[in-house]
C-alpha cells in the first residue's frame, strides 16, 4: 500500500475502509476500496474512513499530529479532497518530527477533513513497519529534574572554575577561544581548582595568548602550569599546539571537532567541549570522569560501558540533542559535590530509589544497621 514518493513533497493517502470499521456507523459503508455493487442507497452525509500518513523514507519524516488529527489534513494548503483520492500537501505545510508514525480512523467529511474526534489506532500494518522503539533509561526525566534540584544549592568546582570561567573579561573572542582551548588541555587528570589557577597564572604572566606562549621558554611555561598532571608533556603539547594555530588557523582555535582533534594532546571529549564554550556550537556530550562514572551507576547507558567516548556515545543514541551541553556540567558537577566517586553521598541523593548504585548502597545500609 505503500508508495514511493519525492522526497520534496509528502503525501497523505486517503483510503477508504468502510468494512473495516467496528462502529455502528459501518452500516453505511459500501465496501472495500468505496466501490458500490449494491443498489444505490442514499450516500450517508458523513462517511467513516482511514487515513493513512505517508512519507519517503529518506526524509527523517514525519507528520506533527494534534489532537488526533494530523495537522497537514485540515489545513486549507492540502489539495485533493474527495474520497479515495491521494491528498497532496505542500512541504511545509506541516510540522516535520520524527518517530510519529500513526494512522487515524475517525471521521472524514465530505471535504476529506478529518474530524476532531478522529482517534489515533496502530494498526498491524504500521506495528510491523515501525522500527523498535529506542531504548532510553527508566525515569531518567525525574532522575535529571532531581539532579537540576540537587545542584541548585550545591557548590561544586566547574561552577565558577570551568573551562570558560577565566578571568578574561577584557580578551578578544580568539584569545578567550583559545584559553577554552588552554584551559581543556590542563584539564586531563587535574582537578579544577589547580587548571583554573594555572590559568590565571598564564594569563597574568603574559596574556596567555598564541604568540605569548610561543615566545616563552619550556622552563617558564612548566614552571607556571606546574602542578596540573602531566605537566611535561602538556608543555610540549601547548607549543606544539601554539604553533599549528598560528600557521594554520590565525592564531585561532578550529572549529570543528576533526581538527581540534588532529591537535596534539585534544581527545574528543576537549574537542567538543572546545566547540561548544568556544564556539557556542553542540557537537556531542563532553564526557569527563564524572559524566562516565555517573552514567555507568546510574545507569544512563544500555550496557556498561568502559570508556568515556562509549559512554559519550551511549548517551547521545538517546539523550536529547537540547540537552547535550546541560549534562556536562550538571553530572560533573553533581560529580564533583554529591555522587563522588568514592564515598558518593547516596543517603542523601534524591535518586537513591531510582538508581541502581543506590538503590544497592541503601540495601547494604539497612543490612548493616540490623546486623549492629
Ligand atoms: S544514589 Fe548515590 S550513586 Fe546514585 S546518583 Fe545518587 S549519589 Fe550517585
């Protein structure tokens, strides 16, 4: 029943399903397809159909619906009214969103409008075509909104010293791009208060900017990022790094996750992080020890995972786009205050019924406190 359409135009399939229909109302239905072998009897002023939504599949369909009804239907763009006939809608002439695949039986009138009382059904049909739902953590709504909760009165770190939080009031968009950036590479294996302070450190020595450090010597740049971990090698990565901006990129960071991560010492988790306080644009979750762990004890991923770029991508298969750049720095944060990795806080956790480390941790709470 399905046809092959443009992808530039969908198209509503109006059909007719009068046997079909379990309703007193099917009395006055002539048969399948709307063709009358039968002697003619007075057309009934309000016929029962099925409306069926159509779409290429290519186009990452489908039809907003409202009420019941499909928005394409009633409104004055679609042509092709009578019954049996293949409704044509201009694109855009409707909402598209995807993984809204519904058929409608309900009330047609005479000008092939739906009616508001049309009840939305599955059908089998549909039920074979639709893809398996995707899979998505129970709760994880109450679980995040508890979270948000838990965090409003928390002090963590990243809340005044995250990567975007240099005192660089007075710098170009460039520069503070590229203590974004600067900032993100001290990070690895360091606690936020030490990268923040290294920093600032740079930044008071001599602006922190591309010809600034290229300028400095190895020992004055160990000296000013010391204590952050793996201070060495970090050094070598910001000169190395320093110089491929300044030939490649004016002195400016890359703005796309490929080329933030052909610099040396930038992972995808800094790469998305960098495009999104750097550049204001969402690419993916940054996922940092915190987000990981969480994640995984939560759990917020199908399987446990092992790696952080698993779990950044175990999350984006079902975490809504808008709240991609949110999650960072409410689980690092939630992290860094409440769910610490060791000795996390769970008694007095708003999730401790919904998770499944709580949930365990409250178990052997109980066990403990009968056995004393
Ligand atoms: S219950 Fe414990 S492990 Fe679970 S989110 Fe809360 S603090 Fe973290």
């Amino acid at each position: 029943m399905l046809s092959v359409f443009s992808s530039s135009a969908v198209r509503y399939l109006v059909t007719q399903q009068f046997c079909k229909m379990p309703t007193t109302r099917s009395s006055a239905s002539a048969g399948a397809s709307g063709e009358s072998h039968e002697a003619p009897v007075a057309p009934p002023k309000r016929r029962r159909k099925q409306i069926k939504i159509e779409y290429p599949s290519d186009d990452k369909p489908v039809v907003k619906v409202e009420n019941g009804v499909p928005s394409g239907i009633k409104g004055s763009k679609a042509k092709g009214k009578q019954v049996g006939a293949t409704v044509k809608a201009e694109p855009g002439t409707f909402e598209i969103k995807q993984e809204i695949k519904e058929e409608y039986e309900g009330e047609i009138d005479s000008k092939g409008d739906a009616s508001k009382s049309a009840d939305p059904v599955k059908s089998e049909y549909w039920q074979e075509e639709e893809k398996p739902s995707k899979w998505e953590p129970p709760h994880w709504r109450e679980v995040l909104a508890n979270i948000r909760e838990m965090r409003k009165n928390t002090y963590a770190p990243v809340d005044d010293m995250g990567c975007d939080k240099n005192s660089n009031d007075d710098a170009t968009p460039e520069v503070r791009r590229f203590h974004v950036l600067i900032s993100l590479m001290l990070s690895s294996q360091t606690k936020d208060q030490v990268t923040h302070a290294a920093v600032e450190r740079l930044i008071e020595h001599s602006g922190c900017t591309v010809d600034s450090l290229l300028l400095m010597d190895n020992d004055t740049l160990g000296k000013l990022i010391y204590p952050v971990g793996f201070w060495r090698r970090k050094v070598q990565y910001i000169k190395q790094t320093c110089e491929i901006l300044k030939k490649d990129y004016n002195g400016d960071i890359p703005n796309t996750i490929k080329d933030l991560c052909k610099l040396p010492g930038v992972g995808p988790k800094m790469a998305h992080l960098a495009m999104n306080c750097g550049w204001g644009i969402v690419t993916g979750i940054g996922v940092d020890t915190h987000v990981h762990r969480i994640s995984n004890w939560l759990p917020w991923v199908q399987k446990p995972t092992k790696e952080p770029e698993q779990t950044r991508l175990a999350l984006e298969a079902w975490l809504p786009r808008e709240l991609w750049s949110e999650v960072n720095h409410l689980l690092v944060g939630f992290g860094q205050s409440i769910c610490r990795p060791v000795g996390p806080h769970c008694s007095e956790c708003l999730n401790k019924e919904l998770c499944k480390v709580g949930r365990a941790t409250m178990r052997g709470e109980k066990k403990k406190k009968k056995s004393d």
